[in-house]
C-alpha cells in the first residue's frame, strides 16, 4: 500500500511509543482524526442518525458510545469544542476501531448546533433516567426520519441550554434495584431500539410490496 516499514532497535521501541501503550514491536504514525464542520455532516436530504454528546468526559466512556453508534448505524458524532474527552489513543482503543469509521464534528455550542439541526428536519432525543415516556412506547412517527440523539454525562446530564433544544425525552425501563445504566450502555439501548423500528418498518414495507 505504499506505507514506508523501518525496522528499529528493541529499545527504540519504548522511548517512541506513547507512554503506557503496549507496542507490542509494531508502530504505525497516522496523522490526526479528522474533525468534520457540522454541514460536513450533514446530507443535503434524506435519513440521517447522529450522536450528540454534551460533557462526556471519560475516554472509555466516549470510546465506547463511538462504537455502539457506528455500529447501529449512525452516521456521524457532534461534540463540543470543550467538555468533552479529546481524540486520544484511549478514545480510539475504546471505540474499537469506529473512530477511524464514524464522521466527527466539532462545534462551539452545541444547544445552537441542535436547533440547526432541528431546522433541518431533524428530532432531538435524549435519555433521561426520570422524565420521558418509555422508550418502547415511543410511536414509529417519532423514530423515523432524521434523528439526532443527546447524551449527557453521568450524573450531571445535560445543560440547561442543550436541555431545552430537545424534543423527545425516552425513559429506559429498570426491572432491578439500579435505577440507570450508564451512559455508553444507555446508547446502545436507545440506538439498537432505533435500529429494531428502522429494521421492522423495512421489512413491513417489502412485505406490502409482496
């Protein structure tokens, strides 16, 4: 492919590699993830998920929320240019590879950056642990189309300002003592979910033009 192989010393390996990541006697320099603006994003028209996520700022957790929503199928990550983890080495072991699959970002403020969106067909949805209807309650009319979902961190939520630009509040069902899941699995709820309706309606749609 074209890539330049240089074999180096043992040693050389532990002094280039960042601290504490097992080399394992292989290194690849890449240069840096893109950072996409928010038009880039974007399709002019058509069905689109995204992802939101304001003040995720653990590594895991926002490497692993990349890889549940490149997996159900979003098509892109909107963050914050602060309170957020930045595009580390960590985010991107994490995500399992995603983040080298599924379109960033970034913005300056976010609440703004919904109302775009929403000015462009799209429904805004959060998890809340309290308020909302039961996700699976939720009707099709509202899962179709372009969706955008909203994740806040762990305990804080969602700011004011970015609270008040969304549309649909969804409430996981809890059948043991936890009261919540936390924010990465409550994606891969929510997202799946999306993905069931999406998968369901397609298939209802073939079967009418059986």
């Amino acid at each position: 492919m074209g890539v330049p192989v240089e074999e180096l010393a043992a040693e050389r390996f532990d002094r280039e590699a960042p601290i504490g990541v097992p080399h394992q006697g292989v290194l690849l320099e890449v240069g840096p993830v893109p950072i996409l603006e928010i038009e880039e994003l974007v399709p002019p028209a058509g069905d689109c998920w995204l992802v939101a996520l304001d003040g995720i700022e653990d590594p895991q957790n926002l490497g692993a929320i990349l890889r549940v929503a490149e997996g159900a199928g979003a098509k892109g990550a909107l963050l914050p240019e602060r309170r957020v983890a930045p595009l580390s080495p960590t985010v991107a072991r994490a995500s399992a590879g995603a983040l080298e699959h599924l379109p960033v970002a970034q913005v300056t403020n976010l609440a703004r950056s919904l109302e775009w969106l929403k000015a462009r067909d799209f429904w805004v949805h959060a998890a809340d642990p309290v308020e909302g209807r039961d996700l699976y309650d939720v009707p099709d009319r509202l899962l179709t189309g372009r969706l955008v979902l909203v994740l806040g961190a762990e305990g804080r939520g969602l700011r004011p300002g970015v609270r008040s630009a969304v549309d649909v509040f969804v409430r996981i069902p809890m059948a043991g003592v936890v009261e919540s899941l936390n924010v990465a699995s409550a994606a891969a709820v929510v997202l799946f979910e999306w993905a069931r309706r999406a998968g369901l309606r397609e298939r209802e749609s073939e079967a009418g033009r059986a």
